[in-house]
C-alpha cells in the first residue's frame, strides 16, 4: 500500500482495491482525490479503485460524520 499526495491540495491518500479479479474483463478506472475531486490516477483493471484519506502514518481517515 503506497502513500500518494494530492498535487493540487496536497492531501495525502491511498489507493484501495476491491472486487473480483476477472481476467480479460479490464475496463479504465479513474480515481479522484477525496479531497479536491481532482483526476489523481486511472488504469486498466477488472477491480474498483477509490482513493481514501490517511493520516502521516498511513492510516485511513474515517469520516465518522457519515
């Protein structure tokens, strides 16, 4: 798991992976910056990705308002 920093707000986040793994079943997903909602990364994958705030040591921020 990698530590990514936002290049417009400079939020620091994690990509997280989830679903099945179906080969030959790729499609483009573009992930966006929890923060600012800016494009911060995109790949072919048959998973989901989604970006998830942490913390300076890589823990996931829980947002405990939802």
């Amino acid at each position: 798991m990698g530590i990514y920093t936002c290049n417009k707000c400079g939020q620091k986040y994690t990509l997280v992976y989830f679903g099945t793994i179906v080969p030959g079943g790729k499609e483009r997903e573009d992930v966006y910056c929890p923060n600012c909602k800016v494009l911060v990364h995109s790949e072919m994958t048959s998973q989901c990705i989604q970006a998830e705030k942490v913390d300076d040591k890589g823990n996931i921020i829980y947002d405990k308002t939802k």
